[in-house]
C-alpha cells in the first residue's frame, strides 16, 4: 500500500512538472490586460465601451511569418472594426533577445506600414503567457458577455500562411461573422503556424 | 577583370556544384508512402524553417549526427516549412551557406492545419520538431523540442 501511494505521488509529481502553461481555451474568460500602446498611452479591452469584442492576434515585427499575415491583420481590421471587433495586435517578444522588436521599431512599423489598430507591447511577457501566446501570429477571437470576455476561437488566422491562396479557409473571419450572427464558430480551435515566441524563464 | 572572371568560372565549376541543393516539394502523403518503402530504415525528419532562430541552431547538429551514421541503414530529411515561393530565395542560398549535405525537402501543403495534423496529432505547429519512424519496428514518435546530437544518437539507438 505504501509502495502503491509513493507510486501515485511521483506520477503527479510527474505529471504536474509535465503540464505546461496552457493559456486560453475557446470557453474560457480572458483577463483584462493594461498595455502600452505605440502612441505611449495605456490600452485596456475595458475601455472598449461599445465594442462586442476583440480580435487579440499576438505577432511581432521580426517574424517573416507576421509579415506575411501582416496586410490579412490590417484588413480584418478594417472589416470588423467597424462591425464592434476591433484588432488588438500584441508583441510578445522580449527586445533584448530580438532588437527589431523594440518599442521604438515597433512604433516605427505601425507608422509606415499604417496599422488601423492599436500594437501593444508585453514587455513583462505576462499577457502573452496568460494567453498562452506560442508563436507569431497566434489570434484570439473574444466576445464581450456579462459575464465578462469570453475567448470563442484560438488559433491561426487561416490555413494558410503563404498569401495569395483565394480557397483558403479564413478561421478568424469565419469565428467573428459567426458570433455577429449570434452563433458560436464552428472551428474554434486551430494550431497556430508561426515563429515560436521565447519566454524569457 | 579577366581574373575576377575566372575567379567566378573556377567557383561555379568546382565550389557550386559541392553545395548544389535540390529542393523537392513533399506533402504529408508523399512522407508517409516514402516510410512505408524504407523498410528497415530508421527515419529522422526534421521540421524547420529559415527563419526560425532554434531550428536554425539545431541544424549542424543533425548534420554532424548523419555524417557519424554513414554507414547505417538511417534517412535524415530536412523537411522546410518556409513558403514554397522561398526556395531558390532563400531556402537553397541557406543550404548553401550552412553547407547542409542531407536531403532537403520543403513542405507541400495548400492547408498548415492538415499537414501538421497528418505528420502528429499532438504538434501544436511550434518548430523545430523532429519525427522519427521505423516502420519495421512501428515506432513513431513526434519530439516538438530542439534536439542535440547526444539526444539524437540516443533516440536512434533506443528506436534502430
């Protein structure tokens, strides 16, 4: 009995050293976050009064995978702004490990590639890691509830990353028109193809 | 001039063709029928991407883990997942630079979520990862983790 016990502690000890953060699931609620934004002011989903919800896409300046998705971001922006989900874009890199991702270039991109939303960054990493943000881009389809923000969709912005392709399936824009027609998305689930982020411990 | 000509002739008839890579396209299918060939070759696919800081560190040491099985029945597959319109812009100059001598491949695919979920249900699409199958011995095994050369020595003993 005893040897069955320190048996089915180890497992746990085990299996709780495996268990890695495992961020945000479609159905659960997302905590507020306070981010400096790239105009120098502080930036809250709160503040959002009339919005319905937030298209969160964690992505940064270096990653030739977020370049590429860069003008898809924009024009989801562009789209679903005006109908009540406006894009939030968070970096989620660490600028000491990677220079281009600093505030500074990332004020600079914002400027000259004229991003219609809000770009944030996470300089403690601290959201990202709430999230569960593991690569760039890594979207997050959100819906304002009473009972707070509710994440409906985790995942790649579509399926493929190569732009260009006009059959490819849109999982972000189908997850939004899907909750703006009071339906939940069918594929609120996908894996996020992109540059692994780096935590810094 | 004349030399800076013939400096440019010597390099392209002797140093281009040591490094010479191709770059096939592959899809998921087309991976899974070539195991299914291999017998009782043990093989060790690496994903990886130019543009992909870790992946990119990791690379000698697959070289230098293939270059000490020579003599083995061991396929080493350096499968990119860089856009397919990269090749010869950056995959091929990459391989050139590195002076990667395995085979490289570069994913084929019209839909990221399926190829990733037809090479292992369980990647969450992070690289580098590395599958290592030996059909002869039904092994499989997917590792979404940076590998070293010690670690790949002791997976391809532990799976031969």
């Amino acid at each position: 009995m005893k040897k069955l016990m320190i048996l089915v502690i180890a497992a746990a000890a085990a299996l709780a050293a495996k268990i890695p953060a495992e961020g945000y699931k479609a159905g659960d609620r997302a905590a507020d976050f306070r981010l400096k934004n790239v105009d120098g002011k502080m930036l809250s989903m709160a503040g959002y009064k009339t919005a319905k919800g937030f298209i969160v896409v964690f992505t940064c300046n270096h990653c030739p995978v977020s370049q590429g998705y860069e003008q898809r971001i924009i024009a989801l922006d562009k789209k679903y702004a005006q109908k009540g989900y406006p894009v939030l874009a968070i970096s989620p890199s660490d600028p000491a490990s990677v220079p281009a991702d600093s505030y500074e270039n990332m004020q600079k991109v914002a400027t000259a590639h004229k991003y219609t939303f809000p770009y944030l960054i996470d300089e403690t990493q601290a959201v990202s890691k709430a999230f569960g943000a593991r690569a760039t881009p890594h979207a997050f389809v959100i819906q304002k509830t009473g009972a707070g923000n509710v994440v409906e969709y985790v995942g790649a912005i579509d399926n493929n990353a190569e732009d260009g392709d006009p059959n490819r399936t849109n999982y972000v824009e189908k997850a939004v028109d899907a909750l703006l027609e009071g339906r939940k998305p069918v594929v609120n689930t996908t894996k996020a193809f992109g540059c692994s982020i780096t935590y810094k411990n | 001039m004349k030399r800076f000509v013939v400096t440019q002739l010597l390099y392209l008839l002797f140093v281009w063709p040591a490094f010479s890579q191709t770059v096939r396209p592959v899809t998921a299918s087309q991976l899974e029928s070539r195991f299914r060939s291999g017998k009782d070759t043990v093989y060790v696919v690496n994903f990886w991407a130019t543009w992909c800081v870790p992946c990119v560190k990791e690379l000698p040491e697959f070289e230098k883990f293939r270059e000490d099985h020579k003599d083995q029945p061991l396929k080493l597959l350096l499968v990119s997942m860089d856009y397919e319109s990269k090749v010869k812009s950056a995959v091929m100059p990459f391989a050139r630079r590195q002076k990667l001598k395995a085979e490289i491949l570069i994913a084929s695919r019209k839909n990221e979520q399926g190829f990733i979920d037809a090479i292992d249900k369980g990647w969450s699409g992070s690289l580098p990862g590395t599958l290592i199958v030996n059909n002869a011995k039904a092994v499989r095994k997917f590792f979404e983790k940076p590998l070293t050369h010690e670690e790949l020595n002791t997976l391809y003993q532990t799976y031969k």
